[in-house]
C-alpha cells in the first residue's frame, strides 16, 4: 500500500478497510502462539456448554487485526503511538470480521503529525465487536 501523509488525512476520513476470516484452525494456532486455552476458542462442545452457541473468536485476535489494520494503513514511515479496544461482542469462525476506522482528529505537535482514530471491529450485520482507539503519527510531505 502507498504511503500516506498527514496532508492527505481529513477528519471524518474512513481508512482502507480489512477483512478477516478466521478458521478454527487459525483459533488453534492463536490459542498456541498467545498462550490462551480457554476452551470456548477452540472446544465446540466446550463451548456449547457454558451457553455459548458454538466457538467464539479470541478478543486479542480482533485486537491483533486492528493492529494489522492501523499497521498497514500508516506505512512504512508513520508510527503507531497508542492503541487499545473492549471487548463488546462475539465473532465466530468462519464469518467474515471486517476491520475499520475513521480519523476524529487531526493535529501538530513538536513538529510531529497526529492523527487520532475511532477503530472497530465489526460483524457481517453491521454489529461494532471491538470498538477502540488509536493515535499515530504520520509523515508530512513538507
């Protein structure tokens, strides 16, 4: 993806958007890598029994593609200063989880960029999932 410049951002701008899919192998290999066996993540019936409709998605997966989201938006030569999301509702595998934000601020300050971001995570319906923040900087043109 091309750079973008803080000259190029406007507030109420939605950024570039990113889809995930995510598989239940994709839950195994996150439950390994992140250290996180609850069973809800991986375990159907597990799952199913504590009221649960099926498996769910990790919330630090959503937050890791919101991540990957603002990392792959700001470039090469910008920088993530702040970032974090709740948790406020369910994602399921093999469902398409789309990935958004829309700038709410932009500002300079000691000669850097700011831009700060309204970002979320969201279900096929339309449902916010993982509603967050983030703050970067951006490079000038100038």
């Amino acid at each position: 993806m091309a750079q973008v410049y803080f000259e190029d951002v406007n507030e109420g701008d939605e950024i570039p958007q990113l889809k995930k899919n995510c598989s239940t192998q994709q839950l195994v290999l996150w439950a390994a890598g992140s250290g996180d066996f609850y069973q809800i993540h991986y375990d159907k019936d597990f799952a199913i029994g504590t009221g649960l409709q099926g498996l769910i998605v990790h919330g630090a997966l959503k937050n890791a593609f919101l991540g990957q989201l603002l990392h792959d938006w700001i470039g090469e030569k910008g920088q993530l200063r702040k970032f974090g999301c709740s948790y406020r509702g369910m994602d399921v595998p093999n469902q398409d989880i789309l990935c958004r934000g829309v700038v709410k601020k932009k500002y300079s300050e000691g000669g850097r960029h700011f831009v700060a971001l309204d970002v979320w995570t969201e279900k096929p319906d339309g449902k916010k999932t993982s509603p967050g923040e983030a703050l970067v900087t951006l490079p000038s043109r100038q």
